[in-house]
C-alpha cells in the first residue's frame, strides 16, 4: 500500500497498525499538504455491500461532530475496492500504551483523562452519535496530555453486530456493556458503562472481568459485580471508587443517565484531589449514607473520649428541645426548581438563578455556531432539576463563533474550491455567480465572498464567482454555405456562436443535408454568443455531368504523380489519382455537380485549374 495515491489525492505514507477491522496507515492530503491518517477496510469488511453502506453512512454522520476530544474525519471514500476513511493525524499513543507502561495511573491524572472522555461522549450523544466501541485502544493521548477519542465511523458501522461478525468479536469484550453483551438495543448509557471500565483499567491496571473465552467474560458482564477497584490499589479515594461502580452499574437506572452526570461527580472528586476545595458528601451523587469521602486513602478514625461522646449527646438533646421552641425550619434547608439560562447573557442568567436562591458559576467557555459571546450554552443542572437552594449551578458561556481564514481559491476549478472549503470548515453557497473574465478560463473561481485570507465564522457559507470565459467580441460572420448541419456546428462552436433555428426547404443546387442559407450571411459582423439561422436543403441536388481532361505530363526524364480534384455543389472530391511516365498523354473523365472547378496537381502541386460549365 505505501506510496499508493487513494482517490487521487491522500498519498500512503507508512503502516501505523491495525485492529480487526481495518488498517491504519500515515498518510498525506496532496491537495492541502497536510498529515492524515488513513483507515482502510479490510477485505472481508469492503465485500460485504451492507456493512460498507452502514460504514459510509454512520462515517458522514460522525464527520458532522467537532469537538477537540473527538478525532475528525476529513473524507470517506473508495477506490477500486478499497474503501477508506480519513481522518485527522494524531501525534501521539493510545490511552492502552500509557496503561501498559505505567501499569496504574494516579488518580488525579485518571480523572482528568476520564472528564475528557466523558466530554466527548456527551458533545457525540447530544448529536445522536453512539460510539459503541469505547476502550483505551480507542483513546489517542497527545503529547500535550489531551484526549482524542477514535473509530467512531467504524465502530457505528458495526452496530448491528455488537458481539460478532463473522464469528469474531467487534472491538473488545473486556469493555461492552451488559446490554451489549444481552444483544439489547444500545444506548449512550452504553459508552458511559465502557468509559468507567476505562477509568477502572487506569487506577488499577486491570480490566475488571477476564475469562478464558470472550463468551465468558461477556456473561460475567451479565451476571458478575465487579471486585472493587480499591481490593485491588487501596490508594484510590473511596469517592472516586463510587463513581467507578455507578458507571459500571448492570441496571440502567443505577448507572449514570449521561457522561456529563459522570464529568460533575468526576469534577467534585478532581477539586478535591487537587486542594482546590472539600467534598461535600450529601452534594457527591454517588455518597451515601453516612460514610464521609477519603483522599489518597484517607486517615484512620481516632476512638472519641468519653467527654467527646457527652458532648455530642448534648447536642443532639440541645437539637431536640430547639424543635419544639419552632427552629425546625432552621435545620431544613429548602428546594428550589432550576431556571433554564441557556441563550442568556451571563448577568441574566446570574440574575435568573439568584431569584432561585441558587448561585452561578462559570465552568468553560468554548466556541458556539450560533450563540453569541457571552451567553450561556448549557448548564450543569437541567431546567426543572429540584435541588438544595444555596447550590452552585456551573454554565458553559460562548465565545461566539469560532472564526477561521477563509482559504484563497481564486483560479481553482470549482470542484477543488469548494472541496477545500469544505475540508477548512466552510460551507459552499449553492447559488454560484457567473462573470467574464478576459484572464481566468471558463470554469475557475474568480471570487469569494467573505474574500479570501479574511476570518469568518466556522460552518458558514462562502459564495463563490466562476469565470464564464473571455468577455464576448465582433467576429466575422463564417461562410456556411455548401457545410453539412454537422460541419456548421463545429465552426460555430470554434467561434463562440450559438446554433439557431434550422429550416429545410428544397435547393437544386445543393445536396439533401448541406447548408443552402445562413442568416446572418459570411462576412457579416456579428457578436460571440448570437444565435445563427440556417436553411438546409432537403433535395437530392443537382445531376451529375462529365468533364473530359486531357494533359500532357512534364517530360523531364521522372515519373509524376497526377490528382484531379473537383470542388463543386458536392464538396470537394478527389476522382483521380495515378503515376504517369515523363512526357504521357493523361486523358480522363471525371463528373461534377453543378457549378464548380476542376483542380489537376501534379506531385501535389496545383499544375491547372478549370471552372466548369
């Protein structure tokens, strides 16, 4: 495959691996020069013709996300019986090389790798994009430590056999979810169940189910609960091992509804392993009971004195009595509705939840299509959640439209402006203007609008000029006359005129398909671009009559090679063509039609000419 040209354009580089499904190659992108990398179906995948439609359907689906945890795809395509995906190049490893390496990952570190997993998955399902395939082979980690989650396109491609094809298991047993597993209709909850068994590998090292066979390691799925992840690294904190086993809960409605419920607990654990501030236990979904979260481990409870106790029973006395006086209400804090803020400016948002006794916190802010700077795109508690007045609600505020540089493709043909375009982020208006230009040839962009190098909002249309050639000129008018109709056609479009109404009519004097009358006549000045009528004769034209030639070849001691041509109501026709001896007398009769000439040439040199009658 190295140095194969795929659809004329992504050059193969070098073989970067491969996984079941397809092959991975680097590659380059001729036309923008740039790295990508290129995913080719294996053989028993690019034959079947419904897992290539699903595959090509479910890829187009996916390249619509664009999020920078979620690895772009550029193209989908084939050539011959190859197809292929290509996708954005990634320097990097996966999320499976840094397990094998480190064996367990800090907690800290899991988290915040876990968060960015779970942002992917959300900005995916908010698409109504399901990956399905989710595992740390499935998880590119760049250099700079950000997550890139991968195979989205082939892992949708392979929906309608999660647990196998063609006898083999799709991606992994070891992190498909029960309902995968049961051969149950897939939901996000799905990949959030993959996402903790992910985060389960990185604290411990170890996948949570094995077995000496993939069907038995998908029944445990089934039917097992997981050892806990802290029997195995007591170092994890305990809250962070309940946020572990909420994810990998068999029952949906014990599992986290969506990977942003899973991001807020993993958001509360993340600021509490890095000292930014307590956590709280009755604001931890996954905290129950009376158990208090532990750190790094925690510390061991130290035995309270028998002064400690007494103390603690006056309290719960001095609480008692304090109810009967009417300070209850003290004691209870109350509920409260979440407002909807989204597509409010944040002082109306802070405004709108102050009234409902609730506080404001901004958590990010990131680029947004079509809310403007400043206003709210989501909200970590949806509209009519009823929580604890006094709770911080975090809200994810717009920077406006990402805006990018329009790509100058001015002189492109208009099938390689608008691919770049498309591949840079833009959109092409369908309504595309036609001009003359006396430089650019017909076909080629001339102009853009927004004008190229200037920035416009990702996603947004760019309309596009084409050249409709040089401006038109006054030109002669071509002789037709004596043409057939095909003839004539081609000298008009040689002069740039269009082909008018064409009449038949009988002519004795031409031919049954030769131009008789043109309108305008030869010679006449017309503009490129006019219509030109024609009149073609319909007759069998005129008889054919006889010409006797009689010549006396040149006697100078060589052969000669004589012609006789005739340009008559016919055309031009050749009726002889002989050697002759030097000095020989060449005597002939040759016929013509009409009103014509007679042309001898001799070694193809015009040796007499005759009009005839």
């Amino acid at each position: 495959m190295e140095g194969k040209l795929l659809g004329n354009r992504y050059e193969v580089m070098e073989k970067l691996g491969g996984g079941g499904m397809a092959v991975v190659y680097k590659g380059k992108d001729i036309l923008l020069n740039r790295a990508v990398t290129i995913k080719v179906l294996r053989d028993q995948y690019a034959h079947d013709p419904e897992f290539v439609k699903r595959f090509r359907r479910e890829a187009q689906a996916v390249a619509s996300l664009s999020h920078p945890n979620i690895v772009s795809i550029y193209d989908v395509g084939q050539d011959t019986d190859l197809h292929y995906l290509v996708m954005e190049y990634i320097e990097g490893r996966t999320l499976k090389d840094l397990i094998q390496e480190h064996g367990q990952i800090q907690p800290l570190r899991a988290v915040v790798i876990c968060q960015q997993i779970c942002d992917a998955l959300q900005h995916a399902h908010d698409n109504g994009v399901i990956h399905r395939d989710i595992k740390p082979h499935n998880i590119l980690m760049t250099r700079n430590g950000r997550v890139k989650v991968t195979d989205f396109g082939i892992a949708l491609a392979a929906s309608s056999a999660t647990v196998t094809y063609n006898g083999a298991m799709v991606g992994s047993v070891h992190y498909v979810s029960p309902q995968q597993a049961r051969g149950e209709p897939t939901t996000h909850q799905s990949d959030v169940y993959s996402a903790g068994i992910v985060l389960y590998e990185m604290l411990t090292g170890q996948v949570p189910f094995v077995g000496d066979s993939p069907i038995s390691v998908a029944l445990k799925h089934v039917q097992e609960n997981p050892q806990p992840p802290r029997q195995v690294n007591p170092s994890i904190p305990i809250v962070l091992e309940r946020v572990v086993l909420k994810a990998l809960a068999k029952e949906l409605r014990r599992r986290y509804e969506t990977a942003r419920e899973m991001w807020i607990d993993l958001e509360k654990v993340r600021l509490a392993l890095a000292g930014e501030e307590e956590t709280p236990t009755e604001e931890l979904a996954v905290v129950e009971g009376d158990d208090l979260p532990e750190i790094n481990g925690g510390r061991k409870r130290r035995r309270m004195r028998p002064v400690g106790w007494l103390l603690v029973t006056a309290l719960l006395i001095g609480l008692v009595y304090a109810s009967y006086f009417g300070f209850r209400e003290w004691l209870v804090v109350e509920e409260t509705r979440v407002p909807d803020v989204v597509e409010l400016s944040v002082p109306q948002a802070r405004e709108r939840l102050a009234e409902a006794g609730l506080k404001m916190e901004v958590d990010q802010r990131r680029y947004h299509p079509n809310i403007p700077q400043g206003y709210v795109v989501s909200q970590s508690y949806p509209p009519e959640t009823v929580i604890k007045k006094g709770r911080t609600v975090k809200v994810d505020v717009s920077l406006g439209p990402e805006l990018k540089e329009v790509p100058d493709v001015i002189g492109q043909t208009l099938r390689f402006a608008k691919t770049n375009l498309q591949n840079e982020g833009f959109m092409v208006d369908p309504e595309v203007e036609e001009v003359s230009h006396p430089d650019v040839p017909a076909g080629r962009v001339v102009d853009t609008d927004p004008a190229p190098r200037t920035r416009a909002p990702k996603g947004s249309a760019v309309k596009l000029t084409v050249s409709s050639g040089p401006p038109a000129q006054l030109i002669p008018m071509p002789n037709l006359i004596g043409k057939t109709l095909d003839e004539a056609r081609v000298e008009l479009d040689q002069a740039q005129l269009q082909m008018g109404t064409v009449e038949y009519d009988d002519f004795p004097d031409f031919f049954a398909g030769q131009v008789a009358r043109q309108d305008p006549e030869p010679g006449v000045d017309i503009m490129q671009g006019s219509p030109v009528k024609l009149v073609v004769s319909k007759s069998g034209g005129p008889p054919a009559q006889p010409a006797e030639v009689n010549l006396k070849v040149s006697d100078d001691g060589r052969e000669h090679q004589i012609r006789i041509v005739v340009v008559d109501a016919k055309g031009s026709h050749q009726e002889y063509d002989q050697r002759h001896a030097p000095g020989e007398r060449v005597r002939a009769v040759v016929p013509y039609y009409g009103r014509g000439k007679i042309q001898i040439y001799q070694d193809d040199a015009l040796f007499y000419e005759q009009n005839v009658p």
